[in-house]
C-alpha cells in the first residue's frame, strides 16, 4: 500500500505554512534584535529614542504560542488592483494579526487590517469581491487543527453557517477578554474600518460586541493613520479599574503596545476624592448648567480698571489712561477665549498701547521694547489688579461653601432648591481639606478648562458611555476637541441616576454633534434563552429600543432556581464549575460579604472582579454594581430582588439586574429565596 504524501494533504500544507511563518516572524524578530544602532545616533537622546523604538518593536513582533498566526486565508479570482484579463491568475493571502514577511520581503501573512483582508469579513455568495475561496482555520492551544472552506464563486454550493465560527464564538474563556479578529461580522467590520475624521456612536445591547468593535476599531486606526495618532495619541476609557483590567490584553495582543486606558475619574484628578454626594447633589452637579455657572465665576474675577498705567523708561513716562485699558479688557471678554490665555495676553496689548505713544513721538521701538513693557512692574501690578489668577479648585470651593457667591453666579440657571442641594453642610477651610466628590472633580475639571486649553487626542474611545453625566461627556470632549471619538454604549443598562436618555443628547455635550449613531442588533455572546429572559425587562427599562437577537445556534444554559440558603448558590457555583471555563457568581452588594463566607465555609476558593481567573480558580464573585462590562462562560446570579432594590429607583434597579443576567455567554442559573421582580414573570 503506498504511503501518502504529505503534500497531498490540505491540512499538512497548511500546517507547514504555519510552522514556515512562524520561522519566519522568529527571524524579523532576531533582525531587530540585531540592530547596531551605535553608528546611527547621533546623542544619547536618539539612542534613547531609538532603543525604546526597538524594544516596542521587538514586543510587537512576539510570537503568542498560544494565539494563532493566521486564521484565515482568501484566493482570489483575479490579483488585487491588477486588471482583470481572461486567464489571470489570483492570489492568495493568509490572514493574520500582524504582518509577516519571509527572508525575501514577500509576505507570508498579511495584517487583519489591510485593504487585502477586508473580504475576509465582507465577502459573501451575494457579493464574493473576487473571492474564489474563503477558509477558515480551526486551532487546540496553538496547534492547527481543522479547515473550513466557502467557494464564494461557485453559484452551486448553498451558503452555510461556519461551523469552527460558532465554536470560536463560544469557545469557554478563562482570563482576560480576548480579541475576535477571526470573527468579526460585516456590519461590526463597517464601524471598524470607518474613517478617522468622523465619530462614531455604536448602540449594542449585551453580546454584540460593541466593546470588541471599539477596540478594534483603534487597532484599524492606528495601523491606516499611524504616523498622525502617533503625534496625537489615543486613549481607551472604560467605567472602572476592573474593567480596564479585563481587556487590556485585547489590543496588545493585536500588536498596539502603545494606546493608554483610564477612567474619567482618572482624567480629572485634580484633588483627591473621599466623600459621596447624595444622588440629588450628583445629578445637579453633572448637569450641564453648571459649565455656565462655572464660566460667570470664572469671568467674574475680572475687575474693570480704575487707574492709569505709568510706565517708566530711562527719562521718559508713558500713560496710558483707565478707559483705554477698559477697552482693551472689554475686547478679551469680548473674545471669549480662555480665562488664562486672555491674562497672557494683557500685558502685550498695553505695552502695546505704550509702543503707539512711543512711535507717534518718534521713537522706532521693536518687540524686544514691547517684551519689555509686558514685563514692566507697573504693567504686571495692573494686570494682577485687573486679570487676577484663578485657582480651579479653590473656585469651586467657594462655589460650594459659599451661598452668596453661588447665588450671584447661578441666578437665573439653576433654581434655589438645586442650590441648596449641591451646597455644602459645613464650611470648608481649604482645597486639601475637603471631602470631595466624584462630581466635583469633574467641575474643577471644567473649571480648569476654563483658564488653560486640555490638551486633545486624537482618538478616544469611551466605553459604557449611557452612565456618564452631561459635565462628565464635557470633561471626555475637551480630550478630543480636534480629534474623532467612538462612543460605545446600551442605553438599556445606563444604571445612574443622571443616565443617557438619548445618544443625541450625550453627543451634543461631548461636542460630536455630528457623529453617526450605529446600532448593533445580532448577539454573538449572550445564549438565545439568556438573552429571550432579561428583554423582558426592557419594556420598563428603555421603551422603544430594539431587543438583541441572538444568533448563536446553541441556545445555552438557562435555568431559574428556587433557593432557601446560601449553601444552594455555593452548590450551583461548584455545578457549573464542572464545565470548561470562567464562572462567574453576581449579587447586590450588600449580599456580597454573606457569599464570601459561605463560598469559603465550603472551600471554594474565588476572585474578585479584575482578577484574572486560572485555569485552578475559575469562579469570581462579582459585585453587580461592578459587573458591567464582563462576561463569564456560566453566571449565577443570586436574589434578582435583592439586585432591584439595592438602586434608589425601581428603573435603575432593574436596569442593574438587565446588567446582571447578560453577562454569561453559555449559561445561567437564576437563584432567589425572595419573589422575582414581577417585570421577570411576564410572559412566562
């Protein structure tokens, strides 16, 4: 019997393919490792630069044993960009995370994002784009395992579901988010591959990937316009330190080393927050009101002069009169740029006027007489008089302690009831010593903004953006004035108490009035019976907003457990234990502590949210005020009843608990010793 050859054999071939470019990107790796850069710098600051260039490189060109090379490949009908002659023959691409090239510069695996590879994503039986085949590559810890092809060209052959799609789509998870490079869908490619001038708005309710799509969607951006975000730089904010913890492997893992994550409490830093605003302060204070108070008690510092400027040089005087300099004040309100930029300003517009007096007698002064007018004491000392400096911090202290400078200041804008409601209960004595609020970080934020320019980015990504408050969309806006933004968001899961009501409305305060809104409606993540369950809830939740459709072929795990102790929900913990991947046990807060002991009373050892889950310790006990974001193989989720009244109002509770039940991605076990939220019985 003959043996078989090896090249006869497509999963062989495409296997040595692999083995071939991984070679391959070893060798561009140790190329880079080789650089000699001492006959090329030509000061320690370029060799410092160019070492740190490096060594970014070097990580960019890792070699992740665990992450696939490729995972897709595309045979063209013809050559792209080449004329379509009878009898040309195409080519062939395998697509990957990052470029590799061989020792001869032909490449071995093209970038996700390159032109090439869109069909990848966008080609279809309707519209192949000159595909002849589309194969999809199946992979076990590394290895290459499996091959699924779609001859797009051929009109005999039925369109499928990819069957190693769905299984890459649920296949369980333990650690942090990974990327979907290998199965991003059409309409989720479209927002990816959009262009850098405008923003985008991405509505998407649990499992449709929205977050992924943002991510991505920086990694497209950075590969299309990399040398202008270089210079202006982008940022990814997520709504707490957990989150940003559970996907910051995603970009990395695409290659981008380089974009920075934060919180918007991290973007406005300015004083240390200790204290809690009660939710009626909250909402007054993130009203976008306040940028108008705020700007009245920034401009009220301005006095208008009374006396003359003297200015003395060697024999001579030069008087300039109290309603020129009027005049001159009254022209940079006028101008309404910032409060600090305008105080610049002011000395050189009265040296200015000193330079006129001079030349009309004479004189033939230059700038460097006019530096030195601005810098005359008599100048400065009138200044100081006239355009004081203004302390953001010490401001809003005064704002906020003060009842007589609020009202002078707030008349006509807000009411005297919201002005008692954001006053403080005591007097404070400074900036160090006050117990401030999240809120008012944010105003000291605005406040700052108000006398010197924040600095823009060039992209900015804001993730679970329906919780932010008006002023905190202004505080993300002044980091993109001059760049573009991707907002991603539920409206159904905004779960404060000054949620968006409308993508309309928050992109106006963000100042990205014309950003297109996108609507992502098919769920990849969430099972058919999970997410048929917790649309219930959205009736009361967000009347009007379109329910997710899952288009998972397995509908999952679903089941909802009468309890009658602690030691049930342990039970149903180590239940779903017993399957491969991330299990995650969610319950108001309050009920938080009481699980802890039972889960260890029974030895069950779990994390906290942001932790990364091993393949030892799998189960994180979750918070659901923190749960937002994440998504785990299997969930428990313990007294939906307790989860509603834990909020302050019935629709931010139940929003927390529509939060709650869509994060698991193949089941969920539904646990409560209380009746369920009579929302949860409907239809039933």
């Amino acid at each position: 019997m003959p043996v078989p050859d090896p090249s006869d054999d497509p999963l062989s071939r495409e296997r040595a393919h692999l083995t071939h470019s991984r070679a391959a990107l070893r060798s561009m790796r140790e190329d880079v490792e080789s650089l000699d850069i001492r006959d090329v710098t030509a000061n320690w600051v370029n060799a410092e630069v160019l070492t740190r260039q490096i060594d970014e490189r070097i990580k960019a060109l890792a070699d992740l044993s665990h992450t696939p090379l490729f995972f897709g490949r595309l045979d063209y009908l013809h050559s792209p960009g080449a004329d379509r002659a009878e009898g040309a023959e195409g080519e062939r691409f395998y697509i990957g995370r990052r470029h590799v090239h061989d020792a001869d510069g032909d490449p071995m695996v093209i970038d996700w994002r390159a032109p090439v590879s869109q069909p990848f994503y966008r080609a279809s039986k309707k519209n192949p784009l000159d595909i002849a085949l589309r194969r999809r590559f199946g992979y076990t810890a590394g290895d290459l395992t499996a091959y699924e092809d779609e001859h797009l060209s051929d009109p005999s052959e039925a369109a499928a579901t990819s069957k190693l799609l769905q299984q890459e789509i649920e296949r369980p998870r333990v650690g942090p988010m990974r990327d979907i490079v290998a199965t991003i869908q059409p309409e989720q490619d479209e927002i990816v591959r959009s262009g850098l001038g405008g923003s985008v708005c991405v509505q998407g309710g649990p499992g449709t990937g929205k977050t992924a799509v943002g991510l991505h969607r920086v990694a497209y951006l950075l590969y299309a316009h990399r040398d202008r975000l270089a210079r202006t730089g982008t940022l990814v904010i997520g709504p707490n330190a957990s989150f940003l913890h559970y996907i910051e492997q995603v970009l990395p893992a695409l290659g981008e080393l380089e974009v920075k994550q934060a919180t918007v409490d991290d973007l406005v830093a300015h004083v240390e927050v200790r204290g809690r605003d009660e939710a009626a302060a909250a909402v007054v204070k993130g009203d976008a009101r306040m940028a108008e108070v705020l700007r009245r008690a920034v401009r009220s510092h301005v006095t208008m002069p009374t006396e003359p400027v003297m200015v003395v040089r060697g024999s001579r005087r030069w008087r300039v009169p109290a309603y020129e300099l009027e005049v001159i004040v009254r022209e940079l309100l006028d101008r309404d740029i910032r409060y600090g930029a305008a105080r610049e300003a002011l000395p050189q517009r009265i040296a200015h006027a000193v330079l006129v007096q001079m030349e009309r007698s004479g004189e033939a002064p230059d700038d460097r007489v006019q530096d030195a007018v601005a810098r005359n004491t008599a100048v400065k000392t009138a200044v100081k008089a006239v355009w004081p400096p203004v302390d953001p911090a010490k401001l809003v202290l005064r704002l906020l302690s003060d009842a007589d400078f609020l009202a002078a200041h707030a008349e006509g804008i807000l009411t005297e009831d919201e002005q008692k409601t954001i006053l403080w209960a005591r007097p404070v004595r400074s900036v160090k010593s006050a117990k401030w609020a999240a809120a008012d970080a944010v105003l000291i934020d605005e406040a700052t903004d108000l006398v010197q320019r924040t600095h823009s980015l060039g992209h900015v990504v804001l993730d679970e953006a329906q919780d932010l408050s008006p002023m905190q969309y202004r505080a993300v806006g002044r980091r993109c004035t001059t760049g573009s933004a991707t907002v991603l968001g539920d409206l159904a899961q905004g779960t404060t108490p000054w949620a968006t009501r409308s993508w309309e409305e928050a992109l106006t305060h963000l100042g990205k009035g014309d950003a297109v809104v996108e609507e992502l409606t098919a769920g990849f993540r969430v099972p058919t019976d999970v997410i048929t369950y917790a649309s219930r809830l959205l009736p009361h939740i967000a009347p009007g907003l379109t329910p997710v459709a899952s288009v998972r072929e397995n509908p999952g795990f679903f089941e909802v457990r009468p309890a009658t102790a602690d030691t049930e929900v342990v039970a149903a913990c180590e239940e779903l234990l017993r399957n491969e991947g991330s299990v995650g046990l969610i319950a108001a807060d309050a009920r938080v502590p009481l699980l802890a002991e039972a889960l260890t009373a029974a030895g069950l050892p779990y994390l906290g949210p942001g932790e990364e889950t091993t393949l030892t310790t799998r189960l994180t006990l979750v918070p659901a005020s923190l749960a937002k974001g994440l998504e785990y193989d299997y969930v428990v989720l313990d007294e939906p009843r307790a989860v509603v009244d834990a909020e302050p109002d019935e629709r931010t509770g139940l929003r927390r608990l529509y939060v709650s039940l869509t994060r698991a991605v193949s089941g969920l076990i539904v646990t409560h010793t209380a009746p369920l939220p009579p929302q949860l019985s409907q239809g039933r």
